[in-house]
C-alpha cells in the first residue's frame, strides 16, 4: 500500500507513534522517525524490527530545529510524502482559575505548534510534487463530547488541530494533498494506565486500532477525504 513512500512520525517513540511506525514498516514505507531521546530511540528499534528506518533527533516545537529536520530529512531520504504529526502530550485536571498560563504555552507547544511547524516545513514539497498527506492527532476532549471542564487548556490546544486541518484542506484543494486529523479518546497505553490506575481500561481505544485509520488516510485509497476530524472513540 505504502511501499514507495516516505513517512515521516513525529512523536515516533511515543506509546501510539511506536505502533504506528511499526505498522508502516510492516506496509513496506520508508519511516523517518523524530525523537528526543536516544535511548528511546533504540528502544524503538527494536520494537519495530526490520524495516526501512531512519530516526532525526528534533525538537518539533522550535522553528529553527524544524527547519533543520527538514533539510536533514530531505537531504537523506529524498521528500516527505506522508506527515504524521503525533507528537503531542496532556496537561489537566484543574479549574481553569486555578491554572497557571505555563500549562497553557505548554499544551499549544506540544499539541499545536509543532503540528503547524511541520506541516509549513513539508507543505512546499508535496505541492511540488502534487502529492501528500498529513494526519495529526487532536482529541475527543476537543469536542463537546468529551471532557473539556477541567481540561481547557489541553482543549484548546487539541481544537487548534481541528481548525489547522479545516484551513489547510482549503487551501491546498487545488494540490492533492490531503490534510485529516483523528480524535481518539483515552489511548490505552502504558503512560495513561500509569496516569490513571483506577480507571476501566476496557473503554480506552487501542493505538493499534488508531494506527489503522491513520494508515487509511495516509493511503491512495483516502483521495476523497480531506479537512475531515474523525472520531475514535472506543467504547467510550
């Protein structure tokens, strides 16, 4: 399905971008995965097995370091055809006057400049070629169904994502280039089961299942969906 392409994940060792990535080797795409940390890097290794892996250390939320992602990503492997923009992160669970603004700059740094950051950084090249897709990931608690009282900064951050792929979708609608963002609810991974040990894990959505919309969208067979907000919810 994904043979020929190049798929760059940001938020690569994260507990979904791992599975994704792994489920993109599996398809036969060359991954250029983005990450912070070394040892979380070589876990990843690992983790995927064989495939067409490169990992670029970056900090997606800098413009300068973005723009040396670009060329380094470009330089080694040729052009991004596909931008995954999952890295991202959560921050919550207080009233809003009882917040401080530092929760707020650190979840619209995460969750929805370093989307915009990257998807600038990659645009000119699949306009160029008349071909790309980017996917990033907002949240169900960006909805009214979900949880956005006492979340309203991660809220905030995570509906930037929904305007950002409204926007983009319209301007790029004479290129086939097509812009989609998915809205998972709580992603059963081993971070948020840590985060929330009482919970009922039954209902959280598996980063498997996630990884195969992603995959969808990222495919030829997406060519009709663009500026759309997909819900993945679980049973939840």
């Amino acid at each position: 399905m994904l043979g020929s392409r190049v798929v760059l994940v940001t938020g690569a060792t994260g507990g979904l971008g791992r599975v994704v990535v792994k489920r993109f080797l599996a398809e036969g795409a060359t991954l250029a995965a983005v990450y912070r940390s070394e040892d979380r890097f070589n876990e990843l290794i690992k983790y995927a097995g064989e495939g067409k892996l490169a990992g670029f250390k970056a900090d997606v939320t800098d413009a300068v370091s973005v723009s040396t992602l670009a060329s380094e990503v470009t330089k080694q492997l040729g052009r991004v055809d596909v931008l995954l923009n999952i890295a991202g992160g959560y921050s919550g669970g207080l009233p809003m006057n009882e917040s401080e603004e530092t929760m707020l700059d650190k979840m619209v740094a995460l969750n929805t400049r370093s989307a915009w950051l990257c998807s600038r950084a990659f645009l000119p090249g699949m306009m160029e070629r008349n071909w790309g897709r980017i996917v990033s990931v907002s949240a169900k608690n960006a909805t009214p169904r979900g949880r956005r009282a006492g979340n309203i900064a991660y809220a905030i951050s995570k509906g930037g994502i929904i305007t950002l792929t409204e926007a983009l979708s319209e301007e790029l609608a004479k290129y086939e280039v097509n812009v989609n963002c998915i809205l998972p609810a709580t992603i059963d991974t081993a971070d948020n089961r840590e985060k929330f040990p009482k919970a009922d894990t039954s209902k959280w959505v598996s980063p498997e299942d996630i990884a195969e919309v992603i995959l969808f969208l990222s495919s030829e067979s997406s060519r009709a969906v663009t500026g759309a907000a997909i819900p993945i919810y679980g049973r939840s």
